[in-house]
C-alpha cells in the first residue's frame, strides 16, 4: 500500500468507532501528519478524548493520557531521577514519565497549574525535557493533543499564550446532527452487547445466545488493521515535495499580516482585534495547508487548502479586544473577515 492509501485507511479505522465527527478526524490526521500538537476543545460528551484514541488505535504507536489535576506535579508528566542501589552501589536512573509515548492524551490540560502546563513546553517545541541537567529526547514519532472543557472555569487555569501558540491547530468540537447522534447510539449499544457477550459465561451450552447472523449484525466492525508508524514518515516526506507558489505563500503571509495591522483593512478588524497572530501562525498555514492539498491528491497548494484550515491554525492565535468580546464577537467571524478583505492570490 502507498502511503496515502495506509493514511485513509488509518482516517476509515477512526471512521469506524467516532460518528458525525469526520472533520475532527480530518484534523486530527492533519496535526499528525503536519508533526504538529492539537489542542482539542468541546462540551463533555461530545468523543474527544475517543476521537484521540481512536487514532492511537488504529496506528502502531504507543498512548499514555495524563489527567491533568490542580495536585499534579512537573515530575508526575516529566519523570524525574530516582536513586537505585546495586550491589552496595548507589546511582540516580531517570524514570521517565507519561510525557514518553508517541501520542500522549493531555486530558483537561486547563486543570493543571501554569508550572504543570509549562512542563509540557519544551516537549511539544523541542521534543525533548530536562530534567536534573540532562536532556532527554522523545520518540521520532511525538504529538500531543490536550483537551480542554471551553464552560466550566471553576478551578481551572488558562493557558498561557505562549503555550497557546505552540499548538498547530486548536480544534473545536460541536454536537452532531440528529442523524449522526442516532448511529452514536446504536453504536455504543452494538458495542454493550458485544462486551457483555465477550464476558458471557464460558459453559458453551450456547442458551440464550445469539446466531452467528445476529451477532455479526450487532458487534461494532473490526478496527482496520492497525498502521505502521513508517506510513506516518513515509507520508510527510510526500508532503515536504508538496508545491507552494510564491503567490500562495505571499497569500499566507498577508492574511498573518492583516491579523497585525487590521485597521488597514476594515474599520470591524480594527475594533476586534487587539493581538495578532505570531509568525507560527503562518508556518501553521504552511504545514497544514500542505498537508490538506496532500490529502486531497494535490501536489500544490490553491486557496482552497488554505481556507479549509485557516481557523484551526489562528483561532487561537487571536487576541479580541474587549469591545469584541462585550459584542460576543468569536475569533472564527474574525478570521471570516480577513478572509474577505485579503484579497485572493
């Protein structure tokens, strides 16, 4: 199989077990693939920590989640030194922490306090911590994603901008359709009468249990078979060859740029916007947009790539002004905005 045919299969697998979130999956295949962090942000119930491992699921990788707590301490994310003795002998050994895995779960990241929130910086920058001195790498295959619950604050603490500003994409998840949300049921239900026929009694009498017809129709589909990390690096060499004109990249640049000085574009982005976004917001762009055109068979990048992505890269990566916010102005009807006013390569 070629790389693209193992990623979609990778994209059906999650398919399988999260309904009515096809676009979450999308972008998270996007952050993998772009080698970037996501922060994913939604109402509780609505598949996010599923979503994530579902992709740990179907993908050869190993998954540690962190609950992050307002007790959590760096070293309980990080690891720490701890003394060994052997032989008479006495010798500090890093243990490494749950930060250690391929795709690491950082569920309720805004939990935690900001010392907690900051172990994880050099990690999702540098993929590596230190820890006494030494540094200490991660695997070449590394992605966070941390979930956040955007209602309740009550105990909570948000995160900075500058760990903000270290995620590719800051995905938001919404209800799902009345038609999706009745597949959700059925789906769990097929999933309850799988697991209570799997932990049935053993005695092979076989009473009360279903034909083999019946339990076919009623236990969820196989996961796809699970996909090699090989695929991941085979796929973003493909990516890196993706073509990006000199317009496009000026047409990424400009919408950056129209973030910064928004008073020379419409009178409504100057009053909305106080900050603009960061230089990563443009190389988020970039990756992402890429990583789109790749995704759906392109070898360039058109406008199209960029405006599939555009709120997840620098939603947040926008500061609203406080009149913004008194008017319930969000940062994706900003971003709407400069879409309209910078003009088209």
């Amino acid at each position: 199989m070629t790389a693209r045919e193992q990623i979609a299969a990778l994209e059906d697998g999650m398919g399988r077990t999260i309904v009515g979130q096809r676009e979450v999956i999308r972008r998270l295949i996007i952050g993998l693939l772009a080698n970037g962090n996501l922060l994913v942000e939604g109402l509780p119930g609505l598949a996010k920590t599923r979503a994530i491992k579902a992709l740990a699921k179907n993908l050869e990788a190993n998954f540690s989640r962190i609950q992050f707590t307002p007790d959590l301490l760096p070293a309980d994310v990080t690891g720490t030194d701890m003394l060994y003795r052997d032989g008479g002998k006495s010798e500090f050994r890093f243990h490494p922490g749950p930060i250690f895995a391929n795709i690491v779960l950082a569920d309720e990241i805004n939990r935690a306090p900001a010392k907690v929130q900051s172990a994880l910086l050099e990690a999702m920058e540098e993929r590596q911590v230190t820890v006494a001195g030494n540094t200490h790498s991660m695997p070449p295959l590394f992605m966070v994603m941390a979930t956040q619950n955007p209602i309740e604050q009550e105990g909570t603490y948000p995160l900075p901008e500058a760990q903000m500003d270290r995620f590719l994409m800051h995905v938001l998840i919404t209800y799902p359709p009345v038609q999706d949300e009745v597949q959700v049921i059925e789906l769990v239900r097929s999933e309850e009468i799988a697991a209570a026929q799997s932990n049935g009694s053993g005695s092979g009498s076989g009473s009360g249990s279903l034909d083999g017809n019946a339990a076919q129709a009623t236990t969820p589909a196989p996961a796809a078979n699970v996909i090699p990390q090989q695929a991941i690096f085979d796929a973003r060499r493909e990516i890196a060859d993706i073509h990006v004109s000199a317009a496009m990249a000026r047409y990424m640049a400009d919408l950056v740029a129209a973030s910064r000085h928004p008073k020379d574009f419409s009178p409504e982005l100057a009053r909305w916007i106080e900050i603009g976004a960061s230089p990563r917001g443009s190389i988020a762009l970039d990756k992402a947009g890429r990583t789109n055109a790749w995704l759906e068979g392109r070898d360039y990048v058109d406008p199209q790539d960029i405006h599939a992505i555009i709120h997840d890269c620098l939603r947040h990566r926008l500061g609203l002004s406080f009149e913004a916010q008194g008017e319930g102005i969000t940062a994706d009807r900003v971003i709407d905005q400069l879409l309209e006013n910078v003009a088209l390569p």
